[in-house]
C-alpha cells in the first residue's frame, strides 16, 4: 500500500530547509535545478536512512536475543612462562 505525504514547509522556515536539502546534494540553494524536487529527494532519502537503520537495530536485537551463551564453566586458562 502506498503512502502519499503531502509537506508544507512555511514560509518562514523554506530557506532553511532549502539550504539542507541543497547542501546534503551538493549544491548551493542559489543554483539550485528545482527545489521542490530538492526537498522531496531530501525528506525521500532521509526516510529511507532512518527505516534501514531500524531495521538493521531490530534485527541486532533479534540476533542477540537468539544468540546461545557460552558456557565457560569448563574452561580453564594456563598463562605461559
């Protein structure tokens, strides 16, 4: 199912989320192609960052969850010398 987000940005803060999103692309604002696309890619690629970085933490947890512990009651150390 898809999902449709519609972002209005307010006047008052537009310059500066242009800035981000031109900066994390590799441009100024003042020479930016199309800002609404700018802004789009941005908010696009970030969520996308964040989704990836949750699901590789539920799947650390996971795995340590699953993990058996070793049972070193039977092990024994000899230091050299």
């Amino acid at each position: 199912m898809p999902l449709t987000l519609t972002i209005t940005i307010p006047d008052e803060h537009a310059p500066r989320a242009l800035r981000t999103a031109c900066r994390s692309t590799g441009h100024l604002p003042e020479t930016c192609p199309n800002p609404q696309d700018c802004i789009g890619d941005f908010v696009t690629r970030r969520t996308s960052e964040e989704i990836s970085r949750d699901e590789r933490q539920e799947a650390e947890e996971a795995a340590a969850a699953a993990a058996v512990p070793l049972d070193t009651s039977e092990w024994t150390v000899q230091l050299g010398g």
